[in-house]
C-alpha cells in the first residue's frame, strides 16, 4: 500500500508504541488510525471516519488537542495506554512537520487532577524473580513499587514459603493501578488468579528483563544518596528496573523520587487480605468504597495528604509500644487542647495537595492554577508553625521542626501571578503588571497603541516645530511621519525619506520603526514574554523541591493526628493503655462502624478480656443475628485502631500489641477459580494455622459449617485443639456448634450472647456473658428473617421429631454403658480419645437467671447506659421500669 509521507511518519511511529494507542498530533487535533482508531472509537463512542492520502482509505477517528486530556482519562481508567505525539517543528516551513512522542501515558503514571483520587495513592509496581545464582535462592521474589504523582518510592524482598501471601497481602494494600512483570514469573498462573479476584482495576505491562549492572547503578546513584540505596542488588535491579520505565513513559527526570523506602513487615502489625476485606478497614464489602469504613468512620483530615497517610496507617499499624505510644501522645495532647486543635484544622483547611503539586511542578506540567494554590498553602505555613510552637509531644515537635516557611517564595508569587489566572499558559493572562518592565511596555502597546502614537506625534512636532507634522500608516510602508513641503526645511536629518508625495514628503525615524515592531507583534510577543516568566518562577519553585516534600509529609502527619484526636473528642474515644504482657483487657468496648451506622437501636457496649494464663480462646456460642460477629470484629477493629495510633471506642482499654490479625470471617465463593464457600474457608483457616503465633490475634467465625454437620464439627475442634495446644493465639473462636462447649479447660473459656425466652419468643440482648450456650435458636432467627408460618411450624415439627429420637438414643447408652460415636457426637459428650481430661459443660443458667428474673427489677433499672445522652437514657429506663412492674405482676 503506497502511504502520503504523512502517513510513513505515522506508521513509523506507530511501530516504536505497539502496545499503545498513538495520538498523532494534526493541527489542532489528536488523530488515530487503522486499528487504533476502530479501538477508541468503539471504546469513546467517536465517529469513525476515513482517510484519503493512499491507495485504500485509512479508518480514522479524532479528538480536540485543547479537550484531549478528558479522552486520555476515560481511556486510562479502562487500563489502556497512551503515546502522545507532538508536532516539534514549526507547522508553518516548508515540507512535512516533524513529529515526536513526549510522552506516554499508562494507568501507573498518569499525572492530571482530574485523573487521580484525591484521597488516594495511584501505585505502579514492579515484580522481579532473580536468578538464583544472583541470591543463591530459589525463593525469592523483589517488589518494587512508586507513586510518582506524590514522590514515594519503594521496595520489598519476599523469601521462603510464606513470599507468595506476603507478597500478595502487600499487592492488595497498594491496590495498584499498573503492575509490571520482569521476566517469566514461576507463580504467573497464581498471580493472575489473585489480580483478577482483588485487583480488577490493575494492568500488566511485560517488562523483557533488567538492564546491565553498570546502568542499574547509575540509575540508583541519579535518584538516591549513598545511605539511601538498597544493599541488595537483586532490589537495586528491581528499582533501577521500575525508573528506567519512568523515565521512559513521563520522560522527565522526575528528581521527586529521592528517597526510597524498604518495606518492612517486621516494624508493623501484618494485616493481611483477608483480614482487609472481612474487617472493611480501608475498603468496604459492599463495592469497595470508603463509605462505612474503618477509615471513612475516623478520617476527619483537612488535606489529602493527610487522608492518604490516615489509610496507611490503618492499613500498616505498629508493632513498637514507644512507636505507638508517641503517636497516642500527640493525639492526647490535640485533645486536651481544643485552642491547638481547632487553630490547626482551620489552617489545614487552606493547604491544597502539596505533594502532587510539587509532582506537577518537576515534571512541568503545573499551570498558573497550580503555583497560586501553592502560594496559598505555603501562606499558611507560619501560622502552623507558631501553633506548635509550645507543643509537648515528641511526635508534635519533630513535625514542628520539619515545616519549613517560604517568605520569600510567597512573595515572588504573590508578585508574579495573577489571582485568578486561567487554565492554559500559552495564551497570556497569567503574569501580574509591575513584575516585568518588558512585558508591561508590550501590554501598554498593545493597551495603548493610539495614544502612544499621539505622544510621538506630539513630541515631534514641539521638537521640529513642523505644525503641520502628522503620524499615519499603511500596508506598503507602516508606519511613516509625512511632513507638508511648507515645512521640508524644518526636517532634521534623523528622519529617512521613504516616500514622496506631490505636496508632501513621508518619512521613518528608528523609534517609528521600533513602535511598528513593538506593535504589529505585540500580543504574541506578550504570550511568548509570559510563558517565559512562568517557566522561569516554576523552575525557581522546582528547586525548592525536596525542602517542600518534607514540610508536606510533616504536615500530612500532623493532619493525621489532629483527625485521630477530633474523632476521639466527637465519639468519646479512651486512650488505650499498652502493655507487654499479651493482655487485651477491654470494658464496655463498642464497634467503631457499627455504632456509627445505627441510627434507631443503641448500641450494646461488651467487655473482652484474652490473657495467655486465664483465657486464651473464647469459646463463643449463640444464634446467628445476636451479634457474635459484630463482638469479635469489634476486638480486631479496637486492637488495630491503638497500633495505628489512635484512640478507641471504650470505657477502659489495656492492649498488649499483636503482630498479626487473622480473620475468618463470612461466607464467600471463588468461583473463578473453581472453589467453593467451604474450600475458600479451609484455605483461610490453613494459612491462619500456619503463620499464627503466640503473639497474634485470631477470630474464627462459624469454622465448619460449610459440609456435614459431623464433618464440620470435628474440623472445629480439631482447629480449637491445635490452636490451644500448638499457637497459643489469642483466639475469639463463634460456632454454632454448641456441643463444642465442653472443651472449656484452663485457658479456654466459654462465653455465649444472653438470650431472653418469653414462651415462644427471644429476644437477642447482644451481650456476650461467661457460659455456654445450649440451644442454636435457628428456628427464632427463621422467624425474625420472615419464613412463611407454615414451614416454621413445620420446622418446629421436625425439631422436636429429632430431639424425642436423640433422647432414646441416649436412654439406650445409658442402659448399654456404650455409645456410637454419632451419638456421641450429637449429644454433645466427647470421647475419651477426644481430651485428656473430660470437663463438664459450662452452665450458663446462673447468668441467665441473674438477668433476667422477675425478681430483680432494680438490676435492670441500672444497666449501663454510658452509651445513651442523658434524654436517651431517661426514656430507656422508664421502658425497662414498666417492663420490670409488668413481669413482677405489678399494675
């Protein structure tokens, strides 16, 4: 096919991108063609049109330069690539205009506004196999990852038979929006089976392999200092092999990647996926959103920055009680000083997002827009620093001293750009008058053109004292003074004769030929004198870069803690009280989601005390809907809230750090890849026995109910068995298999959810007591969900149909002295072979009678009702008061 030279230019092009979609540049559009164009046309709902300028026309669909930025997003956010190609020549020579890519954009390193979550971090990373000889293991997989929208940048080592779920935990914390693949994976199918279940939005990019160990180094030395660079040159491979790409896609030097980080699980508490998603710290399960979140409850930042950094600690708390305990201290002291906090948040409010701002500064992408929100910011800076001047909290006074102020910086912005200056920089509007005498002498040309050719007129006339002296213009000649013949004598000789005229002669004088040019290219020398000045004060902020990075990371972390401190001070949070001896010792602790979200029904505080002398698994029986799962997420959800640092919803709370959580926790199937509910939860359940330690905390929710009530069952004890006899974890274990009640020994206990029969109806009073639990209340829970009156009448039926059965099963053993092991089983009694030493099951009626008996109105007059405002309060027990005199027969 015989193509325009246009077009060889195009596919030239085209063949240095194929993985992208090229954005050819065209005059004041953005053309694609052949299978680019079918592609966004489909995928855009653009016009697809055709070509001529070969033999065969060419399928083309095109976009508005000046609108291309809102195309580029939606493509993006499908996960697709873009290659912009620009006109460098001038468009206006002679022949074909040249044409270069400045730049691609993938979904790991598109920097517009419009295109990033404000709230959250747009990761790119990196996954690297080395050869074993390089690490002398077969084992090890190297994650290297960056933001380069807010300049974080960093990397991780994974070894040993646990790499894969550490790996893999950390891919779903960063939620990343690009993922590149060095190399043939051995794990490949693995990791694409766990991208596609919790990473949807996530796309690979191939990586052929890493550069050549000189280039690695000077890549590493170009972005980080001698003591900032990683040991290990499997990581320094990794790193090196992530910014070669950078570089290759934003093609800048992005100077704003200086300092790199090493993840290191070993500093924080190990939150892992599963524990993620079940207690909806950062993510809920509903769609994945912020709303009703552990975050959403707790996030009351002023700043973006200050949100992203919130969900980093939330997602990675600590493990160090010092660590932990500087944090607390600083969120006490916000909270005692309403003066201090109020004055801080106000300040916060007027920051923009310093760290993306700077992003858009060093890569040149900042437009007028940018540098005045930053100019806003930086004015609130001395402010801050003044309100933390008397601060106490080491924490406080660290972030003091690392918030720099920028006087002179303010000032030059203040001089130089407008107020309110437009989005573009290449059309003008954007420079103040009085800040550049070049650029104030076109304007007032440009304002003042004929005034000023009076003025000149005028002077020449008083100096040559010609009257008759007069300024004029043409195409032919321009500008030109003509003077009558009357007064040709009066000429001086600076004028030069240009034209003669029958009664007049015209002339030139160097000033005149100076106005003409000042004049005639007056308003684009004005855009060119204005670009110029911008570049030049964003350069001068693009120095201040690394200065400013630190003062926004200080002013992130200081937003954080003001947020920990006003939810504390809204929702009437505790500081939590850290010990090292293993204890979580909490009274009268509340779910932070759950009792935000209730609106008509008051929440129920409950008590929770794990120990590795006393209590080391709670053995928790009762109906489903009586709150068993909301208990044991509350405990993670408190535990985790005092790591992060933060206060937490209770009367008293003594935590012992954990080094891990693990839940297992709902229902859920994996059908993609061939599991069901019951293999999803097996898998959990594995890997929480394999890693657990004595230091962690486990909840195990309903263990076993997804097979056979016998096979079930035997699963949950074996599971309770090894954890109590081979983990030694705290451990918060529901089941509704109450027959396991009868493990209860030193170090496990039961608790049940109170429960008030009257007749035929319970009533669920979501209070987790000492005791067992001896009937599965299934029926009630069917009745309170809306199942026709005839099946659970029927249900009923059948109920009582197998209890007369199971109770002449267990007649006959009592006559035989034997037993099967079904009957066994079912009765809830454990063979000999089961335990050591058979323990009698927990009676919880002693705690039941002193709820609920008639006799004991006053009890219930005083429940705890430091939950309820005072109106609240009165009306809740006027309620109880009259039920009391009900059932105690008084009118």
């Amino acid at each position: 096919m015989e193509l325009t030279p246009m077009m060889q230019q195009y596919q030239a092009t085209k063949a240095q991108h194929p993985g992208e979609i090229l954005f050819f540049r065209l005059g004041d559009f953005y053309e694609m063609f052949f299978d680019d164009a079918r592609l966004v046309s489909d995928e855009l709902g653009l016009t697809l049109t055709s070509r001529s300028g070969n033999k065969e026309k060419a399928p083309m669909c095109g976009i508005p330069y000046h609108a291309a930025e809102s195309y580029i997003n939606r493509l993006i956010a499908k996960g697709y690539k873009i290659a912009i190609a620009e006109q460098i020549g001038d468009p206006k020579a002679k022949g074909l205009t040249k044409r270069e890519v400045i730049k691609v954009v993938t979904p790991g390193t598109v920097l517009s506004e419009s295109a990033l979550p404000e709230t959250s971090n747009n990761y790119i990373a990196l996954l690297y196999e080395p050869p074993v000889q390089e690490t002398m293991k077969d084992d090890t997989v190297v994650l290297a990852g960056a933001d380069i929208s807010t300049g974080e940048c960093f990397y991780g080592i994974y070894t040993g038979g646990s790499r894969l779920p550490m790996l893999f935990d950390e891919l779903y914390r960063l939620q990343m929006a690009e993922l590149l693949l060095v190399g043939d994976l051995s794990f490949r199918t693995t990791l694409d089976d766990f991208v596609h279940l919790r990473l949807g939005a996530c796309s690979y990019t191939p990586v052929d392999g890493v550069p050549d160990a000189r280039h690695i180094d000077d890549r590493i030395v170009e972005h980080f200092d001698a003591t900032n660079r990683p040991p290990e040159s499997e990581a320094q491979a990794a790193v090196a092999t992530l910014l070669d790409y950078l570089h290759a896609t934003v093609k800048t030097d992005l100077s704003q990647l200086s300092h790199l980080t090493r993840l290191d699980a070993s500093e924080n508490l190990t939150v892992d996926t599963y524990t993620l998603r079940n207690l909806e710290i950062t993510r809920n399960l509903r769609d994945g959103g912020k709303k009703d979140t552990l975050l959403d409850v707790l996030d009351f930042t002023k700043t973006a920055m200050g949100s992203r950094l919130l969900k980093k600690w939330l997602e990675s708390p600590l493990l160090s009680i010092v660590a932990i305990d500087a944090r607390l201290d600083a969120v006490q002291e916000l909270t005692d000083d309403f003066a201090l906090r109020d004055t801080l948040r106000t300040a916060f409010g007027e920051i923009r997002d310093f760290e993306r701002l700077l992003t858009r500064i060093e890569v040149g992408t900042a437009n007028a827009r940018d540098l005045i929100a930053l100019k806003l910011s930086l004015q609130m800076l001395p402010g801050i620093v003044t309100a933390l001047a008397e601060v106490k909290a080491r924490m406080l006074k660290q972030s003091a001293k690392e918030i720099s102020t920028y006087d002179e910086d303010v000032d030059l912005l203040a001089r130089a750009i407008v107020d309110e200056p437009g989005l573009t920089i290449r059309e003008g509007g954007i420079i103040k008058d009085g800040y550049n005498a070049e650029l104030d002498e076109y304007r007032r040309i440009s304002r003042d053109s004929k005034s000023m050719l009076q003025e000149i007129e005028e002077r020449e006339k008083a100096e040559t004292g010609i009257k008759s002296l007069k300024i004029g213009y043409n195409k032919v000649f321009g500008y030109y003074i003509e003077v009558r013949n009357s007064g040709a004598d009066l000429v001086p000789d600076r004028y030069i004769r240009k034209q003669t005229l029958a009664q007049a002669e015209r002339y030139i004088t160097e000033e005149l030929k100076e106005f003409e040019t000042k004049i005639l290219g007056a308003q684009e020398k004005i855009v060119q004198i204005e670009y110029n000045l911008f570049c030049e004060v964003r350069d001068h902020m693009k120095a201040k870069l690394a200065s400013i990075q630190q003062t926004a990371h200080a002013i992130a972390r200081v937003d954080v803690l003001a947020s920990l401190a006003e939810a504390a001070v809204n929702y009437g949070y505790v500081r939590p009280r850290l010990v090292q001896d293993g204890t979580i010792d909490i009274k009268d602790g509340r779910h932070p989601l759950v009792e935000r979200i209730l609106t008509r029904d008051l929440f129920v505080p409950n008590d929770a005390h794990l120990d590795h002398a006393d209590c080391e698994i709670m053995l928790i029986t009762g109906p489903n809907m009586a709150g068993k799962s909301t208990y044991m997420r509350q405990v993670a959800l408190l535990t985790l809230m005092a790591q992060a640092g933060s206060f937490v919803p209770a009367r008293e709370a003594t935590i012992a750090p954990v080094d891990r959580i693990f839940t297992r926790i709902g229902a859920s199937d994996d059908l993609v890849s061939g599991q069901s509910t019951f293999m999803v939860e097996m898998n959990e359940v594995a890997q929480i026995l394999k890693y657990a330690t004595k230091n962690s905390l486990v909840i195990l929710d309903e263990i076993g109910r997804g097979t056979s009530t016998f096979d079930g069952m035997s699963i949950a004890r074996a599971v309770v068995e090894y954890i109590e006899k081979r983990v030694h974890a705290k451990t918060l274990f529901a089941t509704h298999y109450h027959e396991l009640t009868d493990m209860e020994d030193e170090k496990v206990k039961n608790y049940c959810v109170a429960v008030k029969e009257r007749g035929s109806d319970v009533a669920f009073l979501r209070r987790i007591v000492p005791g067992a639990a001896d009937k599965s209340y299934g029926i009630h829970v069917a009745k309170l969900a809306g199942l026709p009156k005839a099946v659970l009448k029927r249900a009923e039926q059948i109920l009582s149909e197998l209890e007369d059965e199971q109770a002449k099963l267990d007649a006959v053993e009592a006559t035989s002295g034997s037993a099967t092991g079904a009957g066994k089983a079912s009765a809830g009694t454990r063979s000999k072979n089961a335990k050591n030493v058979p323990l009698a099951p927990s009676d919880p009626e002693p705690m039941m009678g002193s709820l609920f008996a008639s006799t004991l109105g006053d009890a219930i007059l005083g429940l705890d009702i430091m939950t309820m405002t005072p109106i609240e309060a009165l009306n809740e027990l006027y309620k109880l008061q009259e039920q009391a005199k009900r059932e105690a027969g008084i009118s």
